[in-house]
C-alpha cells in the first residue's frame, strides 16, 4: 500500500544554502568539514541554526544539555508532538553532509508546510541534538542521552588526554554540568521521532535507491585488551622462550577480524594499538588496544565478547603473556518502530522514489531516542559509501528527495496519531 502523496514542493536551492552556510563554519586547523561540539565553531553554528528556526517561525530554546529545540504549534489540544531532527556537529576532518542534512531538511520541512498552508494537528518539535559524535572523552550522543536521562556523573568526569574532564568542557562552551544532568525530557506527549542522515555506507548507491528504510541501528560492544609480557634483545632472546605481549596483541586484533566476517552485518574493529617500548630492537613487554564489535543482534555482540576474551587468553597462554580484557557497557541495539516503519514505506513509494530497507551499522541520535519514542529513520544515498571524510558527498537531488519523504512522513504521521 503506498500513501498518496500531499501536493507540496522542497526547494533544492534552500537546502543547497543552507548547506553551504554550514559548511562555512568550521574549524580551519583541520582537513575536510570540522565542526566539533566542544571546539570553537560549533555554538556559533548552532546560534544560526536557532536564528534559522526563528525566520521559519518556530519557538526556539536550548535545554540544559545545549540541544536546540524549535516547536511550530499545531491545531490539537492535546499536547501532543512530532520531533523530527538530527546534529550539527562533525567528527574531526569529517564531512558536509553528516548530521546537517537531517537539521536543514527538517527546516525546510517546516518551511514547505508553511508555504503549503497546511496545519499540522501535533506540535511539530524540530531539535539539533548536542555533540552526537564521539568527543575527546569516548562519549557520544551527549545531548540526546541527557534527554532520555541517560547522561550521569560517571560521564561527566571522563577525562581526556590532558586530564580535563568532560564537565570542564562543558562549561567551556557554556553548559552547565549540572543543567545537562538535569535536562531529561519529558517524552509523554512526543507520538513519533524522526531523523532524515547520509547512509555513510554503499549499500543504497549499490541498489540503486534514491532512500533507504532503516530497520534498525547497531549495537555496540567496545574492549580495552592489555597483554604483558617481557622485554628482551631482539637478538639473543630465543623465539621459543619470547614472552612477546605484540604478538598476542596482534593475534587478537585478528581475532577481532575474523569473529566480525562470520556474523551478519556484523563489524569488528581494532584501533589504538601500542606497543611498550617501542623500539625495533626489543621484544614487546606491554601491548594495550582498543577496539568493537558492531551488529544487529544483541546476542551475537554477547556471543563476540565471549569468542574475543577466549582468543586473547590463548593468544596469550601460548606465550607466557598475561592477558585482560575489559568490556564496556554494552550498547544494545536500536530496532526503527514497526508502525513508525510501515508508514515511511508507504510514503516513500506513494512519491515513487525507489528504496530499500537496511541495517544502520553507524550510530546515532536515533537509537537513543527510540529507548523511549517510537522511531524512524530515512537514509539518502552516500556516493562510493564514503563518510567521516572530506570526500564525503551527497547529491542535491538526492538530499532533496530525502527531504520530501520526511515532509511527507511528518503530515502522514499527523494524521494517524501515536502509533
Ligand atoms: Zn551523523
């Protein structure tokens, strides 16, 4: 069943504009797009952001936790919302497209439902989550998790390489620690969330689909692994006698590789890897990295943790090497709303755009709010799959169909109510 689509037209050049005005503002000691949440430019691209729901006619505020909120009333007395939305900020040397795409299009969404003269009956609340990249203190989605009621105390004392605290940087761009651990929202009256994102991967371009459904968003289980082992003269210590801690790091680190190919859209990365002392002439005494495993099934994450602390031990045991593995919380993952799901569907082939349904193995905002709110998701093709890069690229058309399935989901939902 497809939903006839309402007679209404995004405008290409306004989403090209704002775009453009975006990329403007980054920071310039980086490659690429660079606009981190706790770095100089961001605050002064979220003030034109909320200058930009203003000209649009929304009700702008900023919660405790410096995400921006900009609510067009609707008819209903109800109290009920649709929020709709996505982020600002950018990874280091990162894109043009990550994350502003979803706040641009739902801007422009506003702006084509006001031209077209039609009320929504929900309040509509367009929000541009805080710092939903990874920041220097290993924490992502800060915004949307302090919405949920999920930011706490432990977060905010995380530290960075220079010992400051995530509480410190905070208040350097103007947030108040204990306003971001007070800014849970209240979602009793929110019906559904919708985020509009760049894939970041190649499957819709190797489709050939102008917008991808998403079925549902990673789950993400990261380690600290530390092998020790001892150090010796690269040329007299005998190999059967090394107790060499490279070694069984490097074995693991394949491990990690080898667990990941097996499963279902399943991922498995190794980063960080150190290597004490690092000298060509000495065996290995320490070795310590980090890495995750990424996919769709939360067992499957439980199941790698398991296989992964096995293989290390052994890695180890065979060469005297002492291992420990330490896994975070596990993140779990996210399934989209059935309903919510059902619904981009038929409006993305009421408007014959061509689609597909897939698995997000990137995170985002989306996931955390769908802990509390039924939840969608639209993706727009990536050219070559590239993201978290300066070659990162989407094109106009494509941003632009992106835009007017959103638009037309947000009226769709209207109608139907909660799901
Ligand atoms: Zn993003």
């Amino acid at each position: 069943m497809s939903v006839p689509a309402v007679d209404l037209t995004v405008c290409p050049d306004r989403l090209e504009s704002d775009l453009g005005a975006l990329a403007q503002l980054v920071e310039t000691d980086h490659p690429g797009w660079t606009r981190t949440a706790l770095g100089p430019v961001d605050r002064e691209a979220r003030e034109l952001v909320r200058r930009w729901m203003a000209d649009v006619g929304l009700e702008t505020s900023v919660d405790g936790a410096g995400n921006l909120f900009g609510r067009l009333r609707g008819t209903g007395s109800g109290g009920h919302s649709l929020m709709v939305g996505s982020h600002t900020d950018s990874v280091i040397g990162g894109g043009r497209f990550d994350g502003i795409v979803g706040v641009v299009g739902a801007l422009e969404a506003v702006r084509v439902l006001r031209e077209s003269g039609r009320q929504l009956e929900h309040d509509l609340v367009v929000v541009d989550f805080f710092n939903e990249e990874p920041n220097e203190f290993g924490l992502s989605c800060v915004g949307s998790r302090a919405m949920v009621g999920e930011l706490t105390g432990d977060h905010l004392g995380l530290r960075d390489d220079q010992g400051r605290t995530l509480a410190d940087a905070l208040e350097g761009v103007g947030i108040d620690p204990a306003g971001a651990l007070g800014a849970g929202y209240d979602f009793s009256g929110v019906d559904t969330f919708l985020e509009l994102h760049i894939e970041q991967g190649p499957y819709l371009e190797a489709q050939g689909s102008q917008v991808g459904l998403v079925e549902s968003i990673t789950g993400i289980s990261r380690f600290r692994a530390l092998f020790t082992g001892q150090a010796d003269h690269a040329g007299t210590a005998p190999m059967d006698r090394r107790r060499d801690a490279g070694c069984a790091a490097a074995g693991t680190v394949l491990a990690v590789e080898r667990i990941a190919a097996e499963g279902d859209h399943t991922k498995g990365t190794s980063g960080q890897v150190t290597f004490t002392p690092a000298a060509v002439n000495v065996v290995t005494a320490h070795a310590e990295f980090r890495g995750e495993f990424r996919g769709p099934e939360g067992e499957w994450l439980r199941h790698a943790q398991e296989r992964l602390t096995a293989a290390a031990g052994e890695e180890g045991h065979r060469r005297g090497v002492d291992v420990e593995v330490d896994w975070l919380p596990l993140q779990e993952p996210a399934p989209m709303s059935d309903p919510v799901l059902a619904t981009l569907t038929e409006v993305v082939d009421g408007l014959g755009l061509t689609s597909s349904r897939l698995f997000s193995g990137a995170e985002h905002d989306a996931a955390v709010l769908a802990r509390r709110v039924p939840t969608g998701m639209l993706f727009v093709p990536s050219r070559d799959g590239r993201s978290h890069c300066p070659e990162e690229w989407t094109d106009l058309a494509d941003v632009t169909a992106g835009v007017t399935a959103l638009t037309q989901a947000l009226i769709a939902l209207d109608r139907r109510g909660k799901p």
